[in-house]
C-alpha cells in the first residue's frame, strides 16, 4: 500500500487520512500538517483514519510528546484516532498510554462513527 497523508478541513474538524507504512519522518510530516491546519482554520478537532500496513516502532512512540511539544498540540486538541488494521492496533494503543501519561490529548476507536460521535460531542 502507498504511504498517503491527507488532511483536510471539514468545518467542525480536521480529517485525517493516514495509510501505509509508518516511521519516524511519517509521524513527524503528518503531525505537523495537522497542527498546520488546525491553525490555520483554529480547529483543533481532530479524527484520524489509519490504515496501517507496517506501524511505527514501538519505541518511537516515546518521541511521539516531543514532536507533539514541539508543534503546540496540547490540551486544547481533541484527538480521535481509528485504526482500521487489527494488527497495528497494539503499537498504537501503547502510543496513546504514553501520550496519556504525559497529559496530551489522544483517544482510540474502534470505528469512525464511535470516534465522531465522541469528537464533536460538547459535552
């Protein structure tokens, strides 16, 4: 499968298409188009789909805080994130223990109906 970014502005979120294989520099490009448009349209609701072929090492996921620091992706975000791979989905999950251990935003979902509803959800 291609390696495919895709961020775009849908009016009350940010839409994120990530496929392919991950890395470190995938992980650095995709977020820092995300906080780009964030930004740009001061949207800070963000739903991710992955269709993961090969996930980024575990142990990058310990970089994952810094590069989130280093973009100004903080508590004002709402992240939900989908992984439609079954298999990368364990890597992933112990990336969002590590972005919730250190107070940054990120949720996981099983599909993108449970992650929108809980995204633009006000309450």
């Amino acid at each position: 499968m291609e390696n495919k970014i895709e961020v775009t502005f849908e009016g009350d979120h940010v839409r994120v298409i990530a496929d392919g294989d991950k890395d470190y520099r995938y992980i650095q490009t995709l977020w820092r188009e995300v906080a780009a448009t964030c930004d740009q349209h001061e949207c800070y609701n963000v739903l991710g789909i992955a269709n993961t072929t090969t996930p980024v090492e575990a142990v990058d996921g310990y970089d994952l805080p810094m590069i989130f620091r280093e973009l100004r992706i903080g508590q004002h975000y709402r992240i939900a994130w989908v992984e439609q791979k079954q298999d990368s989905r364990d890597v992933l999950e112990f990336v969002v223990t590590v972005l919730k251990n250190r107070g940054l935003p990120g949720r996981l979902f099983d599909t993108e109906a449970e992650a929108r509803q809980w995204l633009l959800d006000s309450d």
